[in-house]
C-alpha cells in the first residue's frame, strides 16, 4: 500500500507532521480530514523510501508484558471513565518500547478517523492477537469494555506466569548440559591430544576404550568446524521442516507422549485451553468464534484439530464434551467436567475451575521435574567425564604392569 508523507495544522493550530498509508492520495486526504486535520502539504513516498521505511519498522517487537502493562493501565483509565482516544494519548506517551508506542499511535490515529476499537487493533496482529481482538469486540458490543480489559489482563498474566514456570524448569537442565558439552569438547581437543604424544612414545599397545576416545578426539579436531556448524545446521533444518503441516503435526504429537516432559506439556495445553476458552465465553464470545480464536492460539497442531472437530460438532448440534473425548488429548477429568458444565449452563465457570487445578498440577509437576532432572543430570555429566577418565587411567595401569615386569627381568 502506498504511504503518503504530509504536513498539516491540528484543530488547535499546532503542526502536525507524519505518514498515512492508504490507496491514493484522495484517500489519505480524506482519512486526514476525518482527523480535523488542515492539510498543507502532502506527497507519495518513493518505493524505496517505502521499503526502506518497511524495514526499519520491522526491527524490535511488541513483547508480550508490554501488551500485559498496556491492558492493565487501558482497563485503569477506563474504568476511571477517561475516553478511550485519550487514554491511548496517554499510554503512548508513557510506552517505552518505540515499536509498541508507534503502534498505539497508529491505534489512536484510526479510532480518531472513525474505526471502532477492535478493528483499529486488529490492523495489527503482530501486537495484538485475535483472542485479544475478539474479546475487546465483545466488550464494545456489549458496553462493558472496562470488565473486559481486566479479564484480558488477569488472562494474560496468569499466562505469562504459566510460560515463567514452564522456562525455569527447562532453563536448570539446558544451561548444565551447555557447560557439560564445552567440558566435553575443551578435553577431546587441548587435553586428550597432550596425552596421546604420551601414549604413542611407548609404542605399547592401547586399550579398546582408550583408542576409541583417541580416534575420536583426532576426528573433532579435523572436522572442529563441524562441532559448531552441525548443531546449527541440525536445528536449522529441524525448524524448516517442523515448519511444514506434516512435520508440525507429528513434532506436536510426539511432544506429547514424550516421557517426563510429554505430561507436564499436556497439563500446560489444558490449562491453556481451558483459561483461554473460559475468558472468551464469560466475555460474550460466540462459542463457535471462542473456538476459532482458541485453536489458532493452541500452539499445538493436535490440540488445535481437536478443538476444531469439536467446533463443527457444536456447529452441527453436537456437544463440546463428546469430540474432545475422542481426540484422547483431553483427560477424562477434564472432558466429564466439561460435559457437567454444557448440561448446567455454567461453561465458563467450569472451565475456570479446570484451568486453576491445572495449574496446581502444573506447578507440582515442574517441582517434581526439577528434583528429578537435577540427579539425572549430575549422572549423565560423571558418566561423560568418568568415561574419559578411565580411558585416560587404563593406559597407565598397563605400562606400570609393564615396567614391573622388566625390573623383575
């Protein structure tokens, strides 16, 4: 879309310079007019300074806080009955991200130009996801947007609090693994080479273990590049190929069903599931549009195709509970307290009540994780080092077995 490059004087008399994408120039003069803006003079960018412009935008992100601390101070100032065009002034003044502050500019500017709130957030999507777009649709709707605001809110940091426990678990293992591989890799290509010069000085024979660990030293210190290019190549060509329908479908699958990590993984999902879909439904969300929302932010194809099939079941006049049931994702707990929820007309409080024990049971979960990953640890790193060890010591036995020999001679 062309961008447009104007001058113009506000209501008030002051200067006011910027940008303004739209298809033709007739358009940007009225979408600016819409603004009560005087317009002095205004000119196409050329392509270049567009894409030049484009990729500099495209630096940084909108971090999931920010949207966090701007729901909390937009649902404050609402609820305070400041309008909604002068609270976003407001929350772009204080917004420290540039990024986020361009976007809330950008927000303000088109509800000023006549766009209800939900749409002028959703021209965004790198910032504002449909969940957060569906509801706040629901809340203009429904004239409670302030209620909303502080569901969004307490949806997004029970959120981020979730994704917080689930980071420490796995940051303990990936972190001593890290070390234990530098470890590794430092003794099989400055230190082991020291002591083969000594081994091969006797011309004795070496023990199995020993020439095994030798010849490998000699192969990573040939290919070192491949030490460091491997890894990277390997996880590149994971994330190409994880990145198609086929290869997410069976990585999610697997994830799932993977001991250990699979169960704590699936208690995420159904906390995710259930809060997300909860929120949605309380606020006055469609249950076929919750659905919708819910499975493109499952993060998991399984999941999502499960919600899914349950969404055409309701659409065809089935039930929520029976489809997720048979997906064999969801646990029988969770799909018979769902059916206990359709039956009584208390969906959302159901599904609140699932997502809180999930969380529990997250939480004990990660406890359990990280008492058992720090033994299995220890035991993966002695079992490394001690291998190295013994082949390093075996050597040695032998040649003072043999210098024993030659003075009993």
């Amino acid at each position: 879309m062309p961008v447009f490059t104007y001058k113009a004087k506000s209501s008030e008399g002051s200067l006011v310079e910027g940008t303004v994408d739209a298809e033709e120039q007739k358009a940007a003069v009225e979408r600016l007019r819409a603004q009560k803006l005087v317009i002095l003079e205004i000119s196409e960018n050329s392509a270049g300074l567009a894409a030049l412009k484009s990729i500099f935008k495209r630096k940084g992100k909108v971090r999931s806080r920010d949207l966090v601390l701007f729901s909390r101070q937009l649902s404050t100032l609402v609820g305070a009955g400041v309008p909604i065009v002068q609270s976003l002034s407001i929350l772009e003044a204080q917004a420290e991200n540039p990024v986020f502050k361009e976007v809330v500019g950008a927000v303000r500017a088109d509800i000023e130009s006549g766009l209800s709130i939900s749409d002028a957030l959703r021209k965004h999507p790198d910032a504002f996801p449909e969940l957060y777009t569906s509801m706040i649709k629901a809340g203009e709707l429904g004239g409670i947007l302030d209620t909303i605001l502080e569901r969004l809110t307490a949806y997004m940091e029970a959120n981020e609090a979730l994704k917080a426990k689930v980071k420490s678990a796995m940051m303990y293992p990936i972190i001593v693994l890290s070390i234990c591989f530098v470890i590794t890799v430092f003794l099989m290509t400055f230190v082991i080479p020291r002591f083969a010069t000594i081994f091969l000085s006797f011309g004795a024979e070496l023990p199995l273990l020993t020439q095994i660990l030798l010849d490998t030293s000699k192969l990573m210190i040939k290919y070192f590049y491949m030490i460091i290019i491997g890894p990277i190549g390997m996880w590149y060509a994971f994330k190409r190929w994880y990145k198609t329908p086929g290869g997410q479908k069976i990585i999610d699958g697997k994830m799932l069903v993977v001991p250990i990590f699979g169960i704590i993984l699936k208690k995420v999902a159904v906390a995710r599931f259930t809060r997300t879909l909860g929120t949605l439904i309380k606020s006055g969300v469609p249950i076929l549009q919750a659905l919708e929302t819910v499975a493109a932010t499952a993060g998991n194809v399984v999941i999502a195709e499960a919600v899914l099939d349950a969404r055409e079941s309701i659409r065809e006049g089935g039930h929520l509970s029976d489809p997720l049931r048979k997906s064999g994702v969801f646990p029988n707990m969770v799909t018979a307290m769902i059916s206990v929820g359709e039956e009584t007309g208390a969906l959302d409080t159901m599904l609140a009540k699932i997502a809180d024990f999930y969380d529990q049971e997250v939480d004990t979960a990660i406890k359990g994780l990280t008492s058992l990953i720090e033994p299995i640890v220890i035991v993966i790193m002695g079992t490394i080092v001690g291998t190295i060890v013994a082949a390093m010591f075996l050597p040695m036995f032998g040649m003072g077995e043999l210098a024993g020999n030659m003075e009993g001679k």
